[in-house]
C-alpha cells in the first residue's frame, strides 16, 4: 500500500533506556512501513542532555511551539547515583519539567481500558482523567541543604520598592530548605485548560487542593479557578449538564475511591503526579496510562506516563529477553499523529491513528500480551504472554488486516 503523507512536522523527542528501545521498535513496525513520516528530531537521552548541556530540551520545547505537535519518549531525571553512573558534570532538571514551563500546559492523564482487566477499586466504572498543572512547585524550587545553626529568611524585593520579609525557621541544627513558586497567569492557564477540556470531553471536573494548610500558595490556586469558573463557565456547564466543585485533597482522594469514575480530577503539580499513577495502577498498569501536554496557546504534547524501565533496560542489556508493555509509548504516537492530521485536515492520518489504538486493543483482547498485564485479567481469561516486541508484531498483524 502507499503509505500515508504527511504535510507538516511533528516533534519527535527520543528518550533513554528501555522506552529507547521501544521507541525504535514502535517506530520500525508500527509508523515507518505505513506512514511517510515527517519529524524534526531531537535527542533526549541523559548522554545528549550532558553533551548539549541540556541545550537540546529547550530547542525540543521551542519546535513543540513552531509546529504545534510533539511526540516524547520517557526520560531519565537524573538523581545522584545517576550522575555517578552517567558521569554527569551536574544533576540536570527534568526534561518535562523544562519541557512544560515553556509551555506553560497542562498534563491530562488517562487509562487504557480493556475488557479483561477490572480495575482495583471495584466500583470505577469510566476512566478518571487527571489534569496535572504542568508549571513550577517543586519541579522548579530552589533547594538548600543546611549545614549548621542559622536563621531561614523568605525575601521579596519588588520593582515598586515594596518588600517582604518573614524568618522562616530558626534552625537549631542542620537541616534541608526549599523554596517554590507558581504564577498567577500559569495558574489561569491551566484552570481554563481544564474548564475547556472538561466542556469538550462533557465530564464533570473536580478540583482540589490544600488551602486550609497553604493559606496563600494553596488557595490562590482555588480562589483563581473560582473566580473564572464563576465569571465565564457556570452557565455553560450547567447547560451542559455536568458541575464543577472544589474540595480539599484528603476529602478528594476519599471521594475518587467512592466514585464510579468518569469525571476529570484538576490537581497541582507534584499531586498530579502522584495521583495519575495511583489511579493507573488501579485501572490495571502505569503503562496503560496515557499522557497529553495541552498548552493554552494551542499546542500538543503526546508522552507516556511512565518512566524509563531501567529494570528491563538492565536485563536487555545482558541479552535477556523483557516482556515490557509499549501501550503508552503507542498511544503516545498514535495521539500525536491525530493531532497533526486534525491540524492538517489529513483524514487518512486521523484514521490511520485510530486504527492504531483499536490493533492495541484486540490485541490485547485476544490475550496476546506482556507480562505485566497476564496477572491482573480476570479469571478464567485465556492469555498468551510474549516478549516486547513480539507483542508488538501482533499488533501490526492487526493494524495490516484493518488497513
């Protein structure tokens, strides 16, 4: 068959370890054979992130706002052993972290589900999308290891001569520092990211956070998603049948166990994180989870909610065979690919994507699938249990049957 055209670009951000090697693969039996490619690429891994001086994950972010789509591999965000072991000349940020503060998005997460695998909170009947804010907190904070008996000052200098200044701890002994920060027009952004995104996917959104504690840093978050949602979006959610509400995050995790799914969770960034996988894993598995970078300006981010599976990378490298499970990473590009085609008014592009997803997904519910996901179908699921790129190959099997 001819394979597809493509007219503009998407940003391809290659990764490290074992989703490296999955991305190859993907990109060697699921993209190349069927689809004239059309990519600017960039080198992600630590190794170039060291070479470059981390120079290649602000021009992958700068391509992401020219060409409106990008496509992203899991990264390394290395940590102290991971400097040992790459040799690095200083422990650089994350590179999704950079990636969406230039961006200034918001992270919507949401699980893969198939027939066989019955999520872990018995109750959850609809997929729960968690909107991550994608700016600042602890992913951009200043960090000071405290070395002996002194005094911690907050400090605020403003251009009109105002100032601020409060002890923040007195410290006896030494200790650890950490200073964060957020922006209102970040925070705007992504409470009309979510109210937009909660419109388009007609679901209820929920937002929570911990202002009784953060009297300030918290509930600027709130009274902003309050004001907008009062001044510009109450009409249109309640003629749209669905609500908004706000509650505090203890109350929300308690809420979400006792819910049936179906609405979308708007939480801070480092709760995002932490709450996406909590909620993947109870829908099945953290690689079933996808993940899209929407920036407020109109651009698109496509990536896998996972990491890099350094375990598996480990036991490639020494020649053994891993069962890792590439859905995520897929999804990642079969998302980017429809995008780039609803962009591009590229109709074959858009069903090509689609018809993607739906090879994955008989696929996996024919029982062909890896070792991850073999212990959580429900009883009496006859599965076969392959290797990565194994599973992959049924997977092309399928997408060349449909096409």
């Amino acid at each position: 068959m001819e394979k597809i055209k493509m007219r503009t670009p998407i940003v391809e951000m290659d990764g490290d370890e074992m989703t490296r090697i999955l991305w190859k693969m993907i990109k060697d039996e699921l993209i190349l054979p069927f689809v004239d490619l059309k990519s600017e690429y960039y080198d992600l891994s630590l190794v170039n992130r060291e070479k470059t001086e981390d120079k290649v994950t602000f021009d992958s972010a700068y391509a992401t706002k020219k060409y409106g789509v990008a496509v992203k591999c899991a990264t390394i965000t290395p940590n102290k052993q991971r400097v040992e072991e790459y040799n690095l000349s200083k422990m650089w940020k994350s590179p999704n972290g950079t990636i969406r503060a230039i961006l200034d998005g918001t992270v919507f997460r949401a699980p893969i589900l198939i027939d066989s695998i019955l999520p872990a909170v018995r109750n959850w009947q609809k997929p729960i999308t968690i909107a991550r804010h994608a700016y600042g907190d602890v992913y951009k904070s200043t960090e000071y290891r405290v070395p002996s008996k002194g005094k911690a000052e907050l400090v605020f200098s403003g251009e009109d001569g105002s100032s601020f200044r409060e002890t923040i701890y007195d410290f006896e002994c030494a200790g650890v520092l950490q200073g964060q920060y957020n922006k209102d027009s970040s925070i705007r952004s992504f409470a009309y990211s979510c109210f937009n995104y909660a419109l388009a996917t007609k679901q209820d959104l929920w937002f929570s956070t911990k202002d009784t504690i953060s009297k300030q840093y918290d509930q600027t978050f709130k009274l902003i998603f309050e004001e907008i949602y009062e001044n510009e979006y109450k009409d249109k959610f309640e003629e749209a049948g669905i609500e908004y509400f706000y509650t505090l995050i203890d109350d929300a995790v308690a809420r979400v166990i006792r819910s049936k799914g179906g609405f979308v969770w708007a939480l801070k960034n480092y709760d995002g994180d932490v709450m996406s996988d909590m909620v993947s894993t109870a829908f099945g598995s953290l690689a079933m989870m996808t993940s899209v970078l929407v920036s407020p300006d109109g651009n698109y981010e496509f990536e896998a909610a996972h990491g890099t599976v350094t375990r598996h990378y480990y036991k490639y490298l020494k020649g053994e065979q891993t069962s890792t499970n590439p859905m995520a990473t897929i999804y990642a590009w079969s998302g980017a690919l429809r995008k780039r085609g609803e962009f591009d008014g590229l109709t074959d592009l858009i069903n090509f994507a689609d018809k993607l997803e739906k090879a994955c997904i008989d696929t996996l519910n024919s029982g062909v699938m890896t070792k991850d996901l073999v212990d959580l179908v429900k009883e009496g699921t006859k599965t076969t249990t392959v290797n990565s790129l194994e599973f992959i190959k049924e997977i092309r099997k399928n997408l060349e049957a449909s096409l």
